[in-house]
C-alpha cells in the first residue's frame, strides 16, 4: 500500500494521520503536476494532486479527509468517528474547510509558498481581509475548546488533524494563534504528538 504526498498543507495532513495511525504504507514523495507526471497521475487521481492511497489492490483513494478516513478503517480505529461523535466530527471538518482553513490558505500560500517562486507584490488588502477572517473564526474555535481537551472531547481525533492543517505554519503565515489561549494551549497538545510535529520524519 502506499501514500503518495508532497510537503505542502494537505499532504501533510494525510501523512501525519497515516503516521498517528501506524498505517503499513509506503511514502512515496511525489509531484503530481509535474510534465513528468501529470498523465500517470490522472490515472490514480483524475485532479493529477497528492494525497492518494494505493492499496495493493489497486484501490485508490483521493482527497486528505478520505484518505484519512480509510486509514482509519484500515487500522480498526476511532481516530476517524463512526460513533456518536460522528457527526460533531463532520461538522467541525466542513468548518474547518469553508471558515478556518479557507482563511489560512491565503496567509500560508502569499507568505510562504508565493515567495520562493516569485518577487511579485502581494495584495496586502486581501492577506488583511484573510487575517480578519482568521481571527473571526478562530474565536469560535477558541470558545469550543474552553471546557474540553481536544475538539470532540477528551481523546484526539482526525478533526483535531484537520482543524490544526495550517497552525504549523503559524508563524511565516502571521497567524495569530497566541491571541487564542485555548487554540494555544490545544496545539501545544498536538505538538506533542510526533506524527503531527514531525510527519515526515524518516521518509523524506
């Protein structure tokens, strides 16, 4: 089985649940778009992009959260909820894609990525609007975790992964993380965990 990825925010995500998780997978570091590339990747990922896991029956799975999901199946664990928290988890996953992480994105890729591949001026107007939006929704995050350990109760679990994907990244991207004592406090916790610290320890 193996779990092709890259360095960038979602692939990090998948390697470190398949790292948490102790999947048996092989780490192929890979890239999908380049003219090398793309064609063979279509065939495993019609989007050619990175997480994919292939099982040794040439079953492929696509996407960091369904990635993650089968990982979870795999390895018979609750990592990914399939109990009464399930839907909680789904709710904090949409969440996290269309309010807290959509207001990331930006503010990791124009500080981070942007600039090793470009010396273009960056719309500071936009990266201003992201970063109020990060604060916005990062006081809903913060308010849920004053009275609980991790985002679904007193264990970790996948949405505690997926809420975090940008927060590694704090500091170049200027997310405010210090502002939020609970959100702090919360990724001090994952911190850690080395499959989160460090998912591509050992593989590249």
């Amino acid at each position: 089985m193996k779990l092709y990825y890259s360095h960038n925010l979602n692939p990090r995500v998948a390697v470190a649940a398949a790292k948490h998780l102790g999947s048996p997978v092989e780490f192929v570091r890979a890239s999908p778009q380049h003219p090398d590339n793309i064609a063979a990747f279509r065939a495993i990922n019609p989007n050619a992009l990175v997480p994919v896991l292939v099982e040794d029956d040439g079953r492929t799975t696509w996407e960091t959260d369904a990635v993650a999901f089968r990982l979870s199946q795999i390895a018979g664990s609750d990592f990914w909820r399939t109990g009464p928290d399930a839907v909680e988890m789904t709710q904090w996953l949409s969440w996290s894609a269309y309010h807290l992480g959509s207001a990331a994105a930006p503010l990791y890729f124009y500080r981070i990525v942007f600039p090793t591949f470009s010396k273009e001026p960056v719309n500071e107007a936009m990266l201003a609007e992201a970063l109020a939006d990060f604060r916005r929704h990062a006081e809903t995050l913060n308010a849920h975790l004053a009275d609980r350990r991790w985002a679904l109760g007193e264990t970790v679990s996948y949405a505690d992964f997926r809420l975090a994907t940008a927060l590694p990244f704090a500091e170049g991207a200027g997310l405010p993380v210090a502002e939020f004592r609970n959100i702090a406090r919360w990724h001090d916790q994952l911190w850690a965990l080395e499959a989160w610290r460090e998912p591509f320890k050992g593989i590249d």
